[in-house]
C-alpha cells in the first residue's frame, strides 16, 4: 500500500526538501543521485510530513542526526 500524505507538495515544501538534501549530499560527499541519497530522500519525507521538520534548518539537523544515515 503507498504511503499517502495528507496534504499535497507545494513548490514551497519542495523547495525546502531538495535544499536540505543538496546540502546534507554535499556534506556527506555523495552523489544526489546515489542509493544513500535516495534513502536519505524517503527519510526527509517522513521527518517533514510525519515529524513536522518542515523548514530547511530543522530538516537538515533531523538529516544530520539520523544514525541510520
């Protein structure tokens, strides 16, 4: 079953997630487009949807402070 949000993705929220992932990919030295990425991807939504990280600063520090990451 897919995962459904319940509000959609603006431009805004958008914005936000790729900003966040551009800047914890380059801190980590990896690609946007690598399998580490992509599961750091999946995480952020969840952190911006389901644990109110919704804005860049507090989504990235959830990123950072992610052991599975």
């Amino acid at each position: 079953m897919p995962l459904l949000y319940s509000a959609p993705f603006t431009s805004e929220d958008l914005d936000i997630l790729r900003s966040a992932l551009d800047a914890w990919c380059a801190e980590k030295q990896i690609d946007i487009r690598s399998v580490e990425a992509q599961f750091a991807t999946s995480t952020a939504l969840d952190l911006f949807y389901q644990s109110g990280h919704n804005d860049h600063d507090k989504l990235l520090s959830a990123l950072r402070g992610r052991k599975s990451l």
